[in-house]
C-alpha cells in the first residue's frame, strides 16, 4: 500500500493563505481513513520563483512533476509582477495541456447555512456539476499578430475543436450524468453565432448522447443558460461547456451559491497516465491577499475531491477514498451551519479560524 505522491503548489496570493488550511484537512482526513500520502511543496510562482529566474517553472518541471500521483495546487497570478497571460501559460494552463488534464469538474451547490444571492433558494435547489473542457476549444495558442503598430494592426486568435477532444468530454460528462440521480445533462452551445465550431460541437453532442439513451439531455446557447443560472438553476443537473464557456460559468454559478470562496475543481488525467491537479476555482485575490481573510473553503473542498480521485485509482481504496470526501464535505457543511465565517459569507472569521474549525468539526 504505497503512499500517494502528491505536489504542493501553494503559488500566489491568497494561494499561500488558504493552501496551509487545505494540506491541514487533507493531512487530517487521510490519516482517518488510511490513505497514507507523501506531500512535497514546490515555491513556483510569480513571487518569487518568476522573479528570481524570470519563469514561472523550471525547466525540468516536466519529469519532475510526472511521477507524482496527484497536484495540489492554491492560485498563480500577481499582475502587478507578470502580466496574466505569461504567469498562467507558465503554470497552469501548461500543467492542464501538457499532463492532459482534459476533464475539469467544477460542482456548484448551495450549501446549508449559507443564503446566497437568489431569493428563496434550499440546499438542493442549486446542486449541479459544471464539466468544463480543459485542454483546447478557444484556449489556443493559435493565431498572431500583424502590420503591429500600423493602422491595418490585426489581431487572430483560432479555437480549435478536434473529434478526439470534444468526443471525449463529452463522453466524459454524460458518463458522470448516467452516475447522477437525475440523468440529466445540459449542453453548453453558441451555434447560432459561432458558425463553425459550435454547429460541429452539437453535432458531436447528438452523436455522443446516442450512446447514452438513460441521460436526459438538452442544448442550449449559453447566453439563455447562463441567465436560467440566475433565473431556475433547479433546472440544472451536469452542465457540459467548451473551454471559455466552462470558464465562465463555472465563476457564475458559485457566485449564485454565495461567494467563489467555497468552489472547488479538479483537473482530471481520467486515464492515469499523468498527474491530475486539484485546486480552488478562484484566483490569486490580490485585492485581499496578506490580511488572512480569504475563505479557505474552496481550497479545503478541493482536497475532498483529491481524496475521492486517489482512492479510485487502480488498487487503492475506493471507499476509503469517497469516505474522506464525505467526511471533508460533511465538516464544511457543520461549520457553515454553526462555526466561525470569512467575511465573503458575512463573518469576521479568519482564513486560519475557518481552516481549524473544519479541522475539529472532523474530529481533530
Ligand atoms: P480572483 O478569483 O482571484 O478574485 C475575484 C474576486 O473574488 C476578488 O474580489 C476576490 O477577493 C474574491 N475572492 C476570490 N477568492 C476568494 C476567497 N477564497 N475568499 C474570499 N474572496 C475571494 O480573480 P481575479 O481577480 O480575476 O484574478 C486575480 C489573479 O488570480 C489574476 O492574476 C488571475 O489571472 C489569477 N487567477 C488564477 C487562477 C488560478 O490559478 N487557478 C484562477 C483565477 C484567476
Ligand atoms: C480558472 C482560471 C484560469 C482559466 C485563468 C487563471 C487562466 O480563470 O481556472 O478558471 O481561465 O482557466
Ligand atoms: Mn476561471
């Protein structure tokens, strides 16, 4: 029973701030439940690995993230340092395209305690999984500039949808749609405006969704789903979306469920083959970093998934797995019904209050 190798990126920001609450829960739920881990921190951020070596990885980053099992990983970006773009090709999104990680589940639920910004809304009004291309779609490296500096400056950016990349995402999300109770899966789309691309993705989707006759499925463009987010998110079961719509949505519909500060993701390898990478859906928060205020919540929920993902690996612990998830999951939903706050939800907590609440709510 090997230990899992998992890398520690804590990276910027409120990364360096919510990553220690994280590794506390992660360390205490594994250790519940059997699932002895090997954790290895590595500095790569803007401050100040990118500062010192003028990059965000070194160049061996590759092979020497490879072997590990899993990456847990906080928010890269200091804009005031890099420009965005050359931080986020530097780790991020080269960890998601080079290690394949081309599954990102992000699942938006309202949570008991917590009142959100839509009117009347229970826990299990709002409870649906955002499954977001992760590897192609609009994120390209495709296209340049010309004539740059003149009056015919002109700027191209190609997104690329290719058979075996839509095919199986696709797959991928009416799969976990089959495993959900209601079967029912939502296409993200832009057919009408998108002339190339988007009619092609629903014509994958309908051929997709033949192999799956028990899943109840429907397309819609993404303009009326991201207002019926708003207006009926009861309607929503998994959301299936290309690379910037998945983007987009996925900060959307935690923003329905009260504050980004509580929503995970996880950045799946589903073949192994690779690393995959579990982190928050937020950033790097520059306007609150330093003061311990962030919500570590989503960090904390992402090391559930983590858990869950490691245990169904090839001769783990499948149940162990889906129990630390459980209990993680279990422990954030008591202290959001009676513990300490950040101040996104409306408290005065700290960061390291909330982190430690969860941490006893789960019997540390
Ligand atoms: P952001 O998610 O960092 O912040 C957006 C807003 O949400 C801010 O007002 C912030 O204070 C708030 N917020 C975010 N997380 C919170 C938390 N845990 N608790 C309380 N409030 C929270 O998005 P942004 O401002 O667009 O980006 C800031 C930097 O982070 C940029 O450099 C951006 O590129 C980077 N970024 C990185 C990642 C990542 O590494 N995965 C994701 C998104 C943005
Ligand atoms: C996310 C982030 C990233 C993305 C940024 C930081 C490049 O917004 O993980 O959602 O666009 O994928
Ligand atoms: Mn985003």
């Amino acid at each position: 029973n090997r230990p899992f190798r998992i890398a520690v990126l804590p990276g910027d920001g409120i990364g360096t701030e919510v990553m220690p609450e994280g590794l506390r829960v992660l360390k205490l739920a594994a250790a519940r439940h059997g699932l002895p881990l090997e954790l290895q921190a590595f500095d790569w951020a803007c401050a100040d690995h990118w500062l010192r070596h003028g990059r965000m990885l070194p160049e061996d980053w590759f092979e020497t993230l490879r072997g590990f099992d899993a990456i847990y990983f906080g928010a890269v970006g200091w804009p005031a340092v890099v420009p965005d773009h050359v931080s986020l090709w530097g780790s991020l999104l080269k960890f998601r395209r080079d290690f394949d990680q081309y599954a990102n589940l992000r699942p938006v639920r309202l949570l008991p305690g917590v009142r959100g910004p839509l009117a009347g809304k229970q826990p299990g009004d709002i409870d649906f999984l955002v499954v977001r291309e992760n590897t192609e779609g609009e994120y390209s490296s495709v296209g340049g500039r010309m004539f740059e500096g003149s009056e015919r400056e002109l700027v191209l950016q190609e997104a690329v949808f290719t058979r075996h990349g839509v095919d199986r995402i696709l797959r991928h999300a009416f799969r976990l749609a089959q495993q959900r109770p209601r079967k029912r899966l939502t296409a993200a789309t832009k057919s009408n405006g998108i002339a190339i691309s988007m009619p092609y993705w629903d014509e994958r989707v309908e051929a997709i969704a033949a192999e799956f006759p028990d899943v109840q499925w429907d397309r819609q463009h993404v303009d009326i789903l991201a207002a019926r987010f708003v207006l009926q998110p009861e309607r929503f079961d998994v959301v299936v979306a290309s690379n910037l719509f998945g983007d987009i949505l996925s900060d959307l519909g935690p923003a329905c469920t009260g504050t980004l500060g509580m929503a995970p993701s996880a950045n799946l390898n589903p073949d192994r083959r690779y690393p995959s990478l579990f982190e928050p859906v937020h950033g790097s928060a520059p306007d609150i970093a330093g003061q311990g205020i962030a919500n570590p919540i989503a960090q904390i929920w992402s090391a559930a998934l983590m858990l869950d993902f490691l245990g169904q690996a090839p001769g783990a612990d499948a149940a162990a797995g889906r129990a630390a998830h459980d209990a993680i999951v279990a422990a954030i939903e008591q202290v959001l019904r009676t513990g300490p706050r950040t101040r996104d939800l409306g408290g005065h907590a700290s960061t390291r209050e909330v982190g430690e609440a969860i941490a006893a709510a789960l019997g540390g």
